[in-house]
C-alpha cells in the first residue's frame, strides 16, 4: 500500500484549499452566467465596482480617475484573489462547523449576488438567481470535499470524516480546479458576445460633407507629407522617430474611463434621449444619425489627469454630428443652462450649454479616423467638444444627454473633487529624446504641444536653463488640435537637461510653476535629462 492510499489527519491546508476551490467554483458559475446573458455581470467585475464606488476621496482622487491603465487588472485580480482567500478562511471554519461554513458562504454569496444587481445594465432577478446557484454549487463542494470535514457536529469522532486520502484529495482538487478554470474559459472566451463587434465591422460611415479648408498656421516644417484631401488634416507633418503622429491612430489612442467591462451596444436597438430642459424631447437612433449631415473636425482629447509629459492625450479626426443641431430639434428652454450627458453604465459629465454654440466644435461622434468607433472609445455614439476635458465632456457610450440648470447637477467626478469647469491647459509635450544617451552632433528634439482654444503660436525649448529657443512647428488646422514641433540641437557631450514651453496665440506663456492634476489639470514645464555621448 502506497502511502497516497493511507488515510492521513486532514492538514488545514487542505480545509483551506478545499474552501477556496469551492469559492472559485462559485465565480466560475457567475462567470458562465455572465457569458450567457448580458442582464448579468461577473461577481468579480462587480465587486470591484463597488469598491471604486465606495473608495475613500482621497484614493479617488488620486488614482481612480486614471482606470484605464493597470490598475484595472490589478484591481480585478485583487478581487479574485480576495475572494479566494475568503473562501480558504471558509474552509478553514468549515473544520469546525460546516453550518457556520455554509452561513458564511450564503452571506458572501448574497454580497455578490447584491454587487451584480446593482449594475447598470444587469438584471436584479437574474442576479440574485445566479448569485443562488453559484453559493448552492459552492456550498456544495465544501461540504462534498473529500478532506473528511465533520458532516455534522455530531460525529465528529467519526474517523470516515476526518481523515481523508491524499490521492483522492489531489484527484479532486485537481477536477474542481478544472471545472472553475473550464466554467471561466467557457463564459469568457467560448460565450463573448462578438456580435457588437461584427456589427460594428458592418458600418460605413457616409462620407462627410465639406467644411471649408482648414485653417493652417504656417510655419517652418521639415517634411512635406501626403497631401490630404480631408479638410481636417494637416498637409504638412513633422517626421521624427519617437515623435507623436500628428493624428493618434486608434489602436494606440489612450483610454480613460470607469468601466471595468467595456458597455456592448448594438446600434440597431440603440437610440439617444435628447430630454430635460426641452420644449420637445425626442429619441434618436443610430439609423437616424446617419442620415444627418455628417461633418469632421481634427480635436484633441485630453485627460485631466494626464501628468507633465504624460501620454493620457490624443488626437484625432472625429466624425458625427453637431450637437448643436441635435440639441435645437428638442427646442431648448430659455433656463437651460447645461448639457448633462450620461452613458448606459451611468457615467455622466455636464459642461455649459453655450459651448455647443460658442463655435468651437461640439460633436455628436460616430466616427474616430475614418473608422466607426472603436468600442472602447464610445461605440455608437459619444461627445467630443473641443477645448474641454474629457471627464466634464467626451461621453462614451452615449444614451441621454439632458439639459439642466447648472447648480445642483453634477457630473460623475464632482462630487468626488475634481472642478466642476474644467477647460484644457495649455500644455507641450516632449517626445523625443525621452531621456537615456544620444549621439554628440545635430539631434533632433521633437514633441507635441497645445492650446485650447487660442491654438500654439510658438514652442520653444531651453537646454541647461538656457535662453528659450524657438521650434519648428508642424501645420496645424487650428486651436482645437495639438501641433508637432521640432527643434535641431547641437548636442555636446555631457549631461543635459531640456525643457519645453508653449505660447498660446491669445499670448499665454504655459506656467513653469508644477502644480497636480487635481481638481483641474497639470501644470509646469516638461523636462527631459540626457547624456550624450
Ligand atoms: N462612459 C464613459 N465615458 C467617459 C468616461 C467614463 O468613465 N465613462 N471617462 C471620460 C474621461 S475621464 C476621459 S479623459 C475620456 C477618455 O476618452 P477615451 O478613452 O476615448 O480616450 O472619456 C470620458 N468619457
Ligand atoms: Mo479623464
């Protein structure tokens, strides 16, 4: 006889392993639950909604804003992790007292099933019938585990309950970690709805109509690029590795936002709620937007966080409607005052009414460089209004925009300290050199640099806290998007220190002086350290 066939005294860490495979058992559950209806959401996705919900100011503040980054995943993996761990303590107890177990199970359970139902777009029955099934599964294991848990109080003594077969154990760790990895697998890859997608990949966007030839600050460029037939787009680009591409493409354009699953909409059952401080509320459909006047406008988008030299900006080409057209259709009452736009997973901004007016562009968007939407940047239909940042403005995954009055309506991150106005600062960006060693001789010195709404009249640079030196700058269509410029340095051997400033064409100088992101956007010079050698 083997030694895997001898009964041994159950080690607590097989109570603890049992406890947390059962635990996995139940998110696997939830997980296959939430692959096969869209009325749900994982518990894990869940839960950690809650707990960006209920953070403490402070945390808000300072790193929630950012979620789009990795502390999405860290933030979801803690949850999983946390939840495992709940389920060892579990299994732990369930050494003692598999009812007290079994309670503790229902009331982490009910804690899920609770976290699911207050999503959005989930459904509370359907929640709380998951959160049911996934507790029974795992309730089940535990007290089903071959690890020889006392079944009841009473016979304790019973040797059949407490000692289990270390071969048998392993078989059955082994199966249950398969049967929560496949429940997983299954939900997640096998039953992802691709449907949105495809649809997606269905569109053509009817071509924009004219809007007159951009507007071009000239200027000293280096390369002559394409020379396009988009209104919107520069003709003139400065080249240089590592510098930004004038327009951000899709794929690398930074996302910000606070849903932990990205909101899937099919645009044939979507439609936008124009309401509130309306003579004539109306709905419109995806259908319907096409059929509008589509135009383009080269826009930067900003984050309010994004650092000095940080990369939580983008530019590009957005195609849609604008609002100010589907705003006059509900006819606007005199005392409206904000436009108050929501998502479907409730995200919401507001910025005053006069901007969609003002003649800075203020989109309804269904386009991002001549692509519909990416899903992840808002698909259908989101807000891109120039000159504003992106948490009081650009509205991804539109529903309903409503107009208000401006006191006692508050977008999402108001109430959690951020300014309730919150136009984009004046800000310049170097990309290249990012720091590290270059070669002595001629070095090309290259960023991005802008302006809401005035637009860049000038970039320059200062080496060693040297006098400011002018830069190149790259053609731009005007104040709502940024510019490229260059700056050829002759670069001695030694260590250097650059730094960047931009002039607005309405003669801000950008403030040296550092201050935060919060509550209204960064400020101070960027500066970048090199060697060259
Ligand atoms: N639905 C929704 N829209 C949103 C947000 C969000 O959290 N949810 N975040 C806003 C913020 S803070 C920014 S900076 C921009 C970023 O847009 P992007 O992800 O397309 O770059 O989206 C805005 N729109
Ligand atoms: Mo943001």
């Amino acid at each position: 006889m083997s030694e895997g066939d001898t009964p041994l005294p159950v080690p607590p860490v097989g109570s603890a392993v049992a406890g947390m495979l059962s635990a996995a058992l139940a998110l696997g559950v939830g997980e296959l639950a939430a692959g096969i209806s869209n009325r749900l959401e994982s518990f894990v996705v869940a839960v950690a909604g809650v707990i960006i919900d209920g953070a403490p100011g402070g945390v808000v503040r300072a790193s929630i804003e950012t979620l789009g980054t990795a502390q999405k995943t860290v933030l979801l993996v803690g949850v999983t992790i946390g939840t495992l761990g709940v389920g060892a303590v579990v299994g732990l107890v369930a050494r003692r007292s598999p009812t007290l177990a079994v309670t503790l199970f229902v009331a982490f359970g009910s804690l899920g099933a609770w976290a699911v139902s207050r999503e959005p777009l989930a459904s509370t029955g359907l929640s709380w019938v998951v959160g049911g099934v996934a507790v029974t599964a795992g309730a089940i294991t535990l007290v089903k585990a071959p690890l020889g848990i006392v079944r009841s109080d009473s016979d304790r003594e019973d040797p059949r309950n407490t000692y289990a077969d270390r071969r048998q154990f392993l078989g059955w760790a082994t199966g249950m970690s398969v049967a929560a990895g496949a429940l997983t697998g299954v939900g997640r890859v096998v039953l992802a709805d691709g449907s949105v997608g495809k649809a997606r990949d269905r569109i053509v966007l009817p071509d924009p109509v004219r809007i007159g030839l951009p507007t071009t600050t000239t200027g000293p460029t280096t390369t002559t690029g394409p020379t396009s037939t988009n209104p919107s787009s520069p003709t003139r680009t400065i080249e240089a590795t590592g510098l930004s591409p004038y327009l951000t493409p899709n794929e690398i354009f930074y996302r910000i936002d606070t849903a932990l699953s990205v909101p899937m909409i099919d645009p044939a059952t979507w439609s936008l709620s124009i309401e509130g401080l309306v003579a004539e509320p109306y709905r419109l459909g995806f259908d319907d937007l096409l059929t509008m006047d589509l135009v383009e406008h080269t826009v930067t988008l900003c984050c309010v966080s994004n650092e000095v030299g940080g990369s939580l900006v983008g530019n590009a080409t957005w195609t849609g409607v604008p609002l100010e057209k589907v705003l006059q259709r509900a006819r606007p009452l005199p005392h409206a005052e904000q436009v108050m736009a929501r998502s479907v997973d409730g995200f919401t901004a507001g910025f005053p009414l006069g901007h969609v007016s003002d003649g800075r562009t203020a989109l309804l968007a269904v386009g991002m460089n001549g692509e519909p939407l990416p899903i992840v940047h808002g698909f259908p239909a989101r807000l891109v209004v120039a000159g504003l940042y992106g948490y009081v403005s650009a509205v991804k995954w539109l529903e309903r925009i409503r107009l208000t009055t401006w006191e006692n309506n508050d977008g999402y991150w108001i109430p959690r300290g951020w300014a309730k106005e919150a136009p984009i600062k004046i800000a310049s960006r170097i990309d290249v050199p990012r720091g590290g060693r270059v070669a002595a001789g001629t070095q090309p010195v290259a960023g991005v640099a802008w302006s809401p709404m005035s637009g860049v009249a000038r970039v320059e640079v200062s080496v060693d806290g040297g006098p400011w030196q002018a830069c190149e700058l790259g053609e731009t269509v005007g104040g709502e998007a940024w510019v490229q410029w260059l700056f050829r340095w002759a670069a001695e051997p030694g260590r250097h220190s650059i730094v960047v400033r931009a002039i607005g064409n309405d003669g801000t100088v950008q403030p040296s002086v550092p201050v935060d992101p919060a509550p209204d956007g960064a400020e101070g010079h960027h500066l970048v350290s090199v060697t060259v050698t």
